[in-house]
C-alpha cells in the first residue's frame, strides 16, 4: 500500500506536498489580485487632478480680494495662468493663506508656487515667506463682483487642495476628517455641483454676507447634500454664500 505523505516539521517536506502547496500558493496569489482588481473596478475614477510640478514654479501678479478667504485677480500672468484669471490660493500641508494674504487686501501682490490642477479647477501652493506672497508696484484695479441671484444646488462639500490633486480622490465620506482638518486650516472649501452652474462644475464656499463657511457645513463635507446658496461671481470664479438653514442630507 501507497504511504500517505506526511509532514514533520524537523524533516523535509514530502514531494507530493510541495506539490500541493505550491498550487495553493499560486491560487492565492491569483485570488487575491482578482479580489484587489473586483474592488478596484468598483471605486470611482480619481480623475487627473494632481500637483503639476512639470509646469515648474509659477509666478504671476494681481490683485487681493477677501471673500473672506483670499482670491488672486491676474493681472499679468504667463503662459500656464493667463491674465483674467481668478486663482484661490493655499500653503504647504493643511494651511491656507488669509493672515499672509490679508494686510493686501485691495492691492497689487505677487505670488508664486506650484499649481493644483483638475479640470476648470485650479489652485496655487504658495511657497513660504516673502517668496510666495508679497506686495508688488503699481495701482490695483478695482474687482467688482456680480450677483447671480440665489441657486438651490446638489453637491458635495470638499476641501480645495485635496479635491484639486492633492489627495486622490480627495472626496466622499471616506476624505472627511482630512478634509475638516484642512477646511480649519484656513484652505478653501469647494462645492462639487452635479450640474454646472454658469457653465461652473466647482464654486468656492462661503457663509451668508461675506462670513466663512459656518459650523454646521462642517458636519455635511463630504456628504451629498442639496443647499441653497446666493452666488456671485468673482472674476471667472463662482463663489456660492450658503444658507446653513436650508442644508440637508440628499438620497
């Protein structure tokens, strides 16, 4: 009679059960990558937002205007930020910029760092010090924003920089707590429309006349919700003054 193979520890394994766990080894492999690529398929894509450091460093000038977070008005661009433009700003990690931006509120300032890019949304790194943000020469335009009446808007609330290619996907409840922290950081809040708003698919956030965003957004960012909202626009930006009253979870 065939002896079964049997395996001890302090001896070398059977032939017959290398054989085996080899076999089950391999199935392993294989299952466990169609298991990763089954998840996967169902994920939404990210998109192609990300930090363009292929564009190099970025410096343009324009001017300051607080809503109450800072925008940058181009005035003289280059080839990547054309002149017209409207830029919202943040710095390194889960800071923003409205103690450095605030002083030159109205004026000319120079700014310079690395652009965030996804889609029509954009958003510029600065780097530190005086480097990345100082006051230029010259006579600043007057900025006039203007009233689009008040909008009622399905969305999502989302933090800027990582919705602009810092973080992949950088929305959804599973980007909440990383987005809160960088919402109280002072980075721009923006709100993911599921239908284009004057052709805008993102508006930044605010609270009602001119106020940050308010508390109780903070508890819906990443949730889809339906709000009501006055927008206005800010050169070619759309920034949407939420009322916090008419917030609610949508289906």
């Amino acid at each position: 009679m065939k002896k079964a193979p049997f395996f001890v520890g302090y001896l070398p394994v059977p032939r017959d059960l290398r054989v085996f766990l080899w076999i089950i080894c391999a199935l392993l492999v294989v299952g466990a990558g169609a298991a990763g690529y089954a998840v996967g398929s169902t994920q939404d894509n990210p998109g192609d937002g990300a930090f363009r450091f292929d564009y190099g460093r970025q410096t343009v000038t324009g001017v300051i205007e607080l809503t109450p977070l800072p925008l940058l008005h181009v005035t003289e661009g280059n080839d990547r930020i054309p002149a017209g433009r409207t830029l919202m700003m943040t710095a390194g990690g889960k800071a923003g910029v409205p103690d450095r931006a605030a002083p030159l509120e109205g004026q000319l300032a120079t700014v310079s760092g690395v652009l965030l890019e996804r889609g029509d949304l954009d958003m510029l790194q600065l780097r530190g010090g005086q480097g990345g943000l100082r006051a230029a020469e010259g006579d600043a335009p007057a900025v006039t924003p203007e009233p689009l009446g008040r909008w009622k808007l399905t969305g999502e609330i989302c933090d800027g920089k990582c919705l602009a290619g810092a973080m992949r996907p950088g929305r959804g409840l599973a980007h909440k707590a990383c987005a809160n922290l960088c919402l109280t950081g002072g980075i721009p809040p923006v709100f993911v429309s599921t239908q284009p708003v004057e052709g805008a698919e993102y508006l930044m956030v605010t609270g009602p006349d001119g106020t940050a965003m308010p508390d109780a957004a903070y508890d819906r960012v990443g949730q889809f919700i339906t709000v009501e909202a006055e927008i206005t626009r800010h050169g070619d930006l759309l920034v949407m003054a939420i009322d916090p009253a008419t917030m609610e979870v949508s289906d």
